[in-house]
C-alpha cells in the first residue's frame, strides 16, 4: 500500500499540510491522543520543531481542520450532476461506494458512472468456459425462453438488458443461485449472438462448442472472446448500482484504446487523443457539477489509473476552455493500490457497520470475476471488499488519534455515532485537478 510520505515530503516552504503530517505522525510514534501532546513532545520532535510559531493552539489547529473534514464528507450532495470515473469496474465500488449510495439516496441528484476501459484482462479462461457450458446447459434444458422469440436473432438480442439485471438482483433478494445464474447466462447469450452475428439456436450450438473447446485447449483469446470477457465486467458492473436503483442509461461502458498498446477496442488515430475526445464529449452532453476521479502515481498500482487519470485531466482542461467551470467539485479518490495521507485528502466519509455490510454483500454477489481476483494486490490475498475496509478502519484509527474515540461515540449526530471507518477523499477545482495531473507526470522522472 502506497502513500506518499518520505522525508522528502517535508522539504521546501512549509505548509498547514505538513504541520497535519508532523502532528499525526507524532501522535502515531508516541501512541498518544492529540489533546494529550505537550508542548515539550512538540518540541523534541525532528519535524514537528520545525513547524513555525509553534505551541499547544498548533495541535488545536490540527485538531479543528480534521473535525472539519469530517463535517465535510458528512454533508449529504443535493441538486447535482455526479460524472463517477473509474479505471476498471470495481474500481468507483471499492474507492466510493459509501459516498455514492448516499447521492443515490437523493432523487435531486443525476448520478452518472463512467468506466473508461474494457476490463477484460481480470475475466480468466476458466470462468468464461464455465459461464458458456451453463449457457448451453440452460438453453438445451428449455430455460432461456428468449431464443423461441422470432425477433430474437434478428434484434431482439439487443433488448431487455435492464430484465437481465433485475432477474438477477430478484433472485439475490429470494436467494436463489441458480436463477441468479440463469439471468447471468441471459446476457451472456445476448452479447454472444450480437458478437458472432448468431443467426439461430445451431449457430449458438456450434459456435459455443469451438469456443468451449478452445478455451480448454489453451487457445489465445479471439478478438471476440475478449470483447465477450469485457462485456461481463460491464454486467457485473450494471448489477452493483442497480442495487440502488440506478438505470443502465446512467452507466455508461467507454472501452477506451488506452487499455492497452494492442487494445481491442484502439480506435485508428491517435489513441490518447481519441479517448480525451470520448470523454470531453461526455462532459459536454452530461454537463456535471460533480466528477470523481481515481488518483494514482504512474507505476504505482496498475497504469491504468494514472492514464485514465490524465486523459481526465485533459479533457477537463479542454472542456474549461469552452464552459466556466468555476462552480465544478473533482473528488479525487484512491482505494486498494495506494492511499491518501489523512493530511493529503480534505474530504472524510464517515462509514458506518450498515454501509460495511451493504458493501460487502454488493460485491460477493456483483462481481462474480473478482471475487478471486485475477491480479491480486501483492500485499492481501482475499476479496478486495475486504482489503477496501480494511483501509476504511486503519484511516478511522488514524483520525481517532487526532479527535479522540469519544468524539465519535459521544457525537450527537448519528452519522458520526456510527461511523467505524473513513473514506479519505481530496476534492479540488478544475483548475487544481488540471495542474495536479501536471504535477504527477514527472514524478518518477
């Protein structure tokens, strides 16, 4: 897990930043509350002595600015139009979820989400060859009625998504594997046929028999059974917001060229150049007040991250050229790669035992692929739900060092009474956003 605290993070002018550093870390290595600090453990600090105008209302600087971050990341988003980015699916889940359920809560909000790549890679052979063999077991077996449709191979594949989801979620909430299975497989038949342009029930036959085959036998991935595997991410995707109720027009499947320098989906020109495009004419059409953003250093976490960043960015740029973007909040976000320092982000979600539960049960039954994931974080081995908490209550345990345990428990709002970890969010303008994105392209220069 990365965050960005080396010493050299103290050097130059000094900042209110670096006095929260210098006070939490103090608190850390002496295992002390903040209001328990004397003046003299100030003092025999190497960094903390550096920290001008030092005395006791320092510490109750710190105290105030955290407390108030806090308030922040409590307040409810009313009356906006949220633009959510992520990477990869899973990747707004893991960094946001108990953020966003709370817009989702709100009907005055617009709550859009965007996942700029295909996600393929994350989907193995082994669980598309299981997902095919059920698919035809199911549709042999009389069970996927849609086929006997006389439209169906024609266009009618392309309707209904949104039953696919709801059958799912249905049998979730009657606990019922096997329909769950049996929605799962309904959209897996319908992005087949649209891929091999399947015109009958023998075609969806022969063409699932050689791709059964050839994913037993090893066989590279056609240009096809890759789309496929991305397309399963995408429902995965689908299934996890629509547990809030959010349509499958609010989610929105970009498969930018970025991915990769081979990537299914490049478009002819200029990769970078087409992906900054795609995503500036998203921002033109949706016009959001609000847009998260996955934070990460190049070479830190997958690189992913850090070129989607950048095209964000650019786009963002592009766009403030054409619209006053004075009023539009970036919420910067980090979650099973690296983290933000409690003095790096600004924003603290307050999340409780009921939004831990949700999250962990939204997950298991969503993501289907990642559950045991392809690429594991080196440094946890499990389901990155858990891995996501875990930091949620390591940076609640941070901030209890600064307000106390009793702040929490004692807090007559309901909200803190029951918080028991913290999402750290950094929320900046465009204009800060754009220059931060400059700032981080020459870090590992």
């Amino acid at each position: 897990m990365f965050n960005k605290t080396d010493p050299s993070i103290f050097d130059g002018d000094w900042t209110f930043e670096k006095t929260e550093r210098a006070i939490l870390g103090l608190c850390k290595i002496l295992d002390r509350y903040a209001h328990k600090l004397t003046l003299e453990d100030l003092e025999n600090d190497p960094r903390c002595v550096r920290i001008p105008n030092l005395g006791m209302d320092t510490v109750q600087r710190v105290i105030d600015d955290v407390e108030a971050k806090l308030w922040r990341g409590a307040k409810p988003l009313e009356n906006e139009v949220i633009y959510h980015t992520g990477p990869h699916h899973d990747d707004i889940m893991l960094g946001l979820m108990p953020f966003i359920n709370r817009q989702l809560r709100s009907p005055s909000n617009q709550v859009h989400f965007a996942i700029m790549t295909s996600g393929y890679h994350s989907v193995t052979d082994e669980f598309l060859l299981d997902a095919l063999a059920d698919t035809l077991r199911y549709m042999r077996q009389g069970r996927i009625q849609m086929v006997d449709y006389p439209d169906f191979f024609d266009q009618g594949y392309r309707f209904k998504q949104e039953k696919d989801v709801h059958h799912y979620l249905d049998n979730v909430a009657r606990k019922n594997p096997d329909e769950m299975r049996r929605g799962f497989c309904h959209r897996i038949l319908r992005d087949a046929v649209g891929l091999w342009q399947l015109k009958s029930i023998d075609d969806v036959e022969k063409r699932f028999v050689v791709e059964i085959e050839n994913l037993r036998n090893g066989k590279p991935n056609s240009t096809e059974v890759q789309k496929l595997k991305g397309e399963i991410r995408e429902f995965e995707e689908e299934l996890v917001w629509a547990y809030a109720g959010t349509s499958l027009c609010h989610i929105h499947h970009l498969r930018l060229g970025l991915y990769e320098d081979n990537a299914v989906h490049r478009q002819a020109q200029d990769p970078l150049d087409s992906d900054v495009q795609t995503i500036l004419n998203q921002l033109r059409e949706l016009k959001p007040t609000v847009i998260t953003v996955a934070i990460d250093y190049e070479g830190l976490g997958p690189n992913t991250h850090y070129k989607v960043m950048q095209a964000i960015a650019e786009a963002v740029r592009l766009w403030g050229e054409e619209a006053d973007l004075m009023d539009l909040k970036i919420f910067g976000y980090r979650n099973v790669w690296s983290t933000f320092h409690p003095a790096e982000a600004n924003v603290y979600v307050p999340v409780s035992l009921n939004a831990m539960a949700v999250f962990e049960k939204a997950f298991k039954d969503s993501y289907l692929t990642q559950f045991k994931a392809e690429f594991p974080n080196p440094d946890f081995d499990g389901p990155f739900s858990e891995l996501a908490e875990q930091i949620w209550v390591k940076q609640y345990k941070d901030i209890q060092f600064v307000l106390g345990k009793n702040f929490f428990y004692e807090n007559a709002h309901p909200l803190i009474r029951a918080t028991h970890g913290l999402l750290f969010l950094k929320q900046m303008t465009a204009q800060e956003f754009v220059a931060l994105a400059e700032s981080m392209a020459g870090f590992l220069s």
